[in-house]
C-alpha cells in the first residue's frame, strides 16, 4: 500500500507541475471577438452581412492583458495576418479589413497560436439607387379654341330670334319667327 501511496503522490506533482507550466494568460481568459460593418463606430454592431462601400472591422476583447493575432480569408482564397498586437484588459479593439471584394470572409482572432474566436461575414453589393418617382408634370390647361366671329353672329343672331318669338304676340308674327330661327339655328351649327 505504501508503493500505491508513493506513485499516486508523485503523479499528483506531475499533474501539478504539468500544470503550472502551461501559461494560464490564454486558458483562463475571456474574448469577446466579432466583425462590425463600420470600424469607426463608437458602439460597433456585430453582423454577417456588410455591403460594399461600409468599412468592416475586426474587434478583439480581453478580461486580461495579452497579445492576440488576428487573419482574414477573403475570397477567392487569400489569406492575410495583422501583426502580434497588445491588447489590455476591457478594452475593445479593432482591426480595419480593407476589402471591396463581394463574397464570403473569414476572420480568424489567435492567442499563443491558438484559435480563441473565429467569425463570418458576406459582403453584398451596395442597394441599387432609390428611384425618385416625380409626380407627373401637371396638365396643360385645357385649350378651348375660340369661336370665330362668323359662329359668335351666328349664335348672337339665334338669341336676337329668340326674344323676339317671346315677345311676339301674333300667330302669324310666330310663324315666321320660328321658321326664320330654324335656319339661324342651323348656320350656328355649321359655322360653331
């Protein structure tokens, strides 16, 4: 029993030794990593989906001080790194990716060569133009033509023969007077 005793102390201080010897700045800290459509923004928003003419960026948190790298695929397959860079601890940072390629990116963040946060975004082509609808142009006012001086005798003349029939008293006055607006009539129509 005593060996058993021995050899389970000793593989303890293995472990614990092992242990130690890892640095703990990678293990137990915490990231926050993502892109953000514009890499001025104060309060960045994280999205999938950007479109060309935004400047996407690539934002990196720490609950510790620690180094951290940052990668971009882009499409068609390059592959760019960002330098090793310092990152304190609760402060966000951002790496601008330069890029006016439409399609997927992949954004990988590292610290000590291991990957601690990865992320994917498309970019879109920008919206089309918005199409300005102008009212259509007003309506020309409607042209009446004028009527020519041979309608407006016409017309003055049916109303002359008007009020005479109203005012005419005989029978045979009347009679005539009709027939005489009748052919009044029938010259404003032809001449209107």
């Amino acid at each position: 029993m005593g060996k058993q005793v021995k050899r389970l102390a000793l593989g303890l201080l293995l472990v614990t030794a092992a242990f130690l010897a890892v640095p703990l700045s990678a293990s137990a800290a915490e990231f926050e990593t993502f892109v953000g459509c514009d890499d001025l923004s104060e309060n960045p928003v994280p999205s999938h989906v950007c479109q060309a003419g935004d400047f996407p960026g690539a934002y990196f948190e720490s609950d510790l001080d620690i180094e951290y790298d940052v990668c971009v695929e882009f499409p068609g397959g390059t592959f760019i790194c960002a330098e090793e860079q310092l990152a304190e601890a609760g402060v966000l940072y951002v790496n601008s990716i330069t890029t006016d390629l439409e399609g997927e990116h992949f954004v990988s963040w590292f610290v000590e060569g291991a990957e601690v946060g990865n992320w994917a975004f498309r970019m879109d082509p920008p919206p089309p133009p918005a199409i300005v609808t102008s009212p259509p142009p007003p309506a020309a006012p409607a042209v009446v033509p004028l009527p020519s001086v041979k309608c407006l005798k016409a017309k003055q003349a049916v109303n002359r023969l008007k009020i005479r029939l109203q005012k005419a008293t005989g029978h045979k006055q009347k009679a005539k007077i009709r027939v005489r607006l009748k052919r009044a009539r029938a010259t404003a129509r032809a001449a209107c």
